[in-house]
C-alpha cells in the first residue's frame, strides 16, 4: 500500500514537471520590445543562462564555443553605434514568410505576423536606398542599448565536426546552445532576443574590434538580455500539426497514431 502510494506521488509528480515543461516551450518566444531599464538582470541568473549552455550538446563534446558577456555600458555603446543596416537580401527572403493577417497566418500554419517586424522591414518601398524610410532599417543601436546584458556567441572556426560538409553538425550544437540559454531564460522570466545581424560580415569585423576577438573565433549569434519593460500585447503564434509533418514508418504513410491537439496545460495560442 505504502509502495503504490509512493509510485502513484512520483507519477504525479512527474506529469506535472512535464507539463511545466511543455509550458515553458510554449512560452519561449522572442522579445522585440522594450527591455526595464530599472530592472537589472542579477549576476546569478547570468550564471544559469550560462550554466545550461555549457551543458549543451555539441559533436563528439567538442564544445567548440565561448561567450563573451558583455555588461560595461561603454562597451554596450560602442557597440550601438556600428552601422547595421538590414540587407536587401534579408529583407526579401523575410518577406516572403510574413503574413499581413491572422486568417493569412493561420492558414499558413508557418511564419509569422509583419505587424511585429518595424513597418519598413516589410515595406518594399522603404528598402530603396533613396527612401525616407531607410534609416529604420538600420536597428542595432537600439537593440543593443535596450537590454543591460549582450551575451556574443562565438565560435572556433578552426575546428570542425568529424567528416561534417560546412561544419552542419557542429552549427546543430551551436543551435542547442541557443535553445538552452533561451529556455533557462524564459524560466528566469527574462526577455531574450536573438540578434543575428551580429553575424552579417561588417557588423561581425566591427564587434570582433571592440571586444578583442580573436580572427579565429568567428561570431555565431548575440542575445540581448532583459526584462521587458511591459507584458507583450497577444499575438498569434502558430506551429504546424503534427499530421502536417510526421510520418509512420516511411514518408508518406500518414496514420499519426499521435494527437495533434494542443495540450491542456498549454495556454491560448495568442497568449
């Protein structure tokens, strides 16, 4: 009796850290607004975001990245003040994912709403380079101003994952540590925006500059870390069925023997 006690407390236990679980993934979503100022975030749960990404997985354990912190507010501006203007091929490519309603977005089931992009990201118009418009396209200042910490992934070009073409499997590690530092982020309820112009060649040479990176260390991504300054206002997220991309025993066979409604323990979807 005692036994089946004790099962039936852990089972229950765990479904509910299960459900918490799924609850944080549900939520995980990216800041765009503005971050509290008067809000800072604590050394500890810097050390946390750091913690889960140094339990990442990357290939063969290689943990071929470092991170730089970046919380000096001199640095912070010097940083701003380096021209990154969106290129023309982003904003392209970008958007032909948007959708311009809800009804678009949920018929899709994939991309997202250009309501949350600056309207010139989303205006052909804007991105000529004689448009009045044009300085919006250039954003960096503010998103790196914002937030009180700049987290800068970097990783060793030097090395690579074992017979991996382009390095591929060892970018799928850099992804993980992503996910892990976004997750750890969202438990701590703190706004995480992924900032990957950091990436785009100039914007990289400058940022390697100012922190002293090495030529070797090339930058992967950066994430600005804050509060937000105010609860995000609803919006549609949306995701797939899993009948619109799982398949059973080979591709094609479609008898999902899984459910693809949402759980109850997740919120609405414009939550």
């Amino acid at each position: 009796m005692v036994v089946d006690v004790i099962q039936s407390a852990a089972a229950l236990a765990q479904e509910r850290a299960t459900q918490a679980f799924l609850v944080l993934l549900h939520n995980r979503h990216s800041t765009r607004g503005p971050f509290n100022s008067d809000r800072p975030v604590t050394t500890q749960q810097v050390k946390l975001i750091l913690e889960a990404a140094r339990w990442a997985p990357t290939p063969d354990n290689m943990q071929n990245f470092a991170i730089v912190v970046v919380d000096d507010k001199e640095r912070l501006e010097a940083i701003a003040k380096i021209p990154a203007e969106m290129s023309e091929t982003y904003l392209r490519e970008t958007y032909e994912h948007v959708s311009f309603s809800e009804a678009e977005l949920t018929h899709k089931k994939k991309g997202t709403l250009a309501s949350i992009y600056p309207r010139a990201w989303t205006d052909p118009e804007a991105w000529n380079p004689e448009s009045d418009a044009r300085s919006q396209l250039t954003l960096l200042g503010k998103a790196v101003l914002q937030p009180q910490v700049l987290l800068v992934v970097l990783y060793d070009s030097s090395i690579h994952s074992p017979d991996s073409k382009g390095d591929a499997i060892g970018l799928m590690g850099l992804g993980c540590v992503m996910e892990n530092m976004w997750l750890m982020s969202e438990s701590e309820g703190l706004g995480m925006h992924v900032l990957t112009v950091f990436q785009n060649g100039a914007v990289e040479k400058q940022v390697q500059h100012a922190l002293h990176i090495p030529p070797l260390m090339k930058i992967a991504f950066a994430c600005s870390l804050g509060y937000p300054a105010e609860p995000a206002d609803p919006y549609l997220r949306v995701r797939r069925e899993l009948e619109d991309f799982v398949h059973h025993n080979q591709f094609g066979h479609k008898d999902v023997l899984w459910s693809a409604t949402t759980p109850a323990c997740f919120p609405d979807q414009t939550s």
